[in-house]
C-alpha cells in the first residue's frame, strides 16, 4: 500500500466512525408518541366510517336487485370491503356518499341507481384485480 492509501485511510476511518454513531445519528423528535397514537387512531376510526359507509349502500335493497340482475355477489363485495385502504378506500367511500345522499335527499331513481351502478362497478373492478 502507498504511503497517500495509508495516510487517506488514517484520516477517514475515524470520521466514518463518527458519522456511524448512534448518539450523532439521533435527531430530535418534532411530534410526541401520544400525538403520533392519536393521529393513527384518528385515521382507524375515519377508515371505519368509510367502511360501514360502503357497507351501507352495499345492504341497500336497490343495491341488491341491481347487483342481481347483474349476477354479481354483494356478500363477496361487502366481505371484500375489509380490504380497502387508501385511495381505494376515499374513492368507494364517496360514490357511496353519494348513493346515500341522492336517496335522502329523495332523488330521482334512476340517478341513484345509476351512482349505485358505478359503486357496483368500481367494486368488481377491485375484486377482480386482487
């Protein structure tokens, strides 16, 4: 080995050690456990809502005939419901808003049927990729 390898390696093996060093490595923590629990509790009890949402529309009884005429399986979509996360999950969630609003709100049949279609759809869709 050539005296500038020797020297080179002298000098860098301590700072990579330095640098390795779990007490320099450690940074500050900006948010708090409890915080952190709170956030992720937060976000369960929000998919939960999303969940029962779904399911809903999902035990709707015009949601039902149309899922039969079409030779679908609610029961295997409901069930398949579980499995949703993320953007899946926001996406079904707001047909079904949709689909429980427009029948509050005493909406037109076929504008309920046609948003429970597109639920009915979407659900397919997921089911068939997983």
């Amino acid at each position: 080995m050539s005296f500038v390898n020797k020297l080179s390696a002298v000098l860098l093996i301590p700072i990579f050690l330095l640098s390795a060093s779990p007490a320099l490595a450690q940074q500050t923590r900006i948010v708090d456990a409890a915080a952190i629990n709170q956030a992720l509790a937060g976000k369960a009890e929000s998919e939960r809502g999303q969940r029962d949402l779904v399911r809903r529309v999902l035990d709707r009884d015009e949601v039902r005939r149309v899922a039969a005429s079409m030779g679908l399986n609610v029961n295997g979509a409901s069930a398949a419901v579980a499995t949703l996360s993320g953007a899946e999950l926001d996406r079904m969630a707001a047909q079904a808003g949709a689909v429980e609003a427009a029948a509050l709100s005493g909406g037109a049949s076929t504008i309920t049927i046609s948003l429970t279609v597109a639920l009915l759809l979407l659900i397919i869709v997921i089911l068939l990729v997983k």
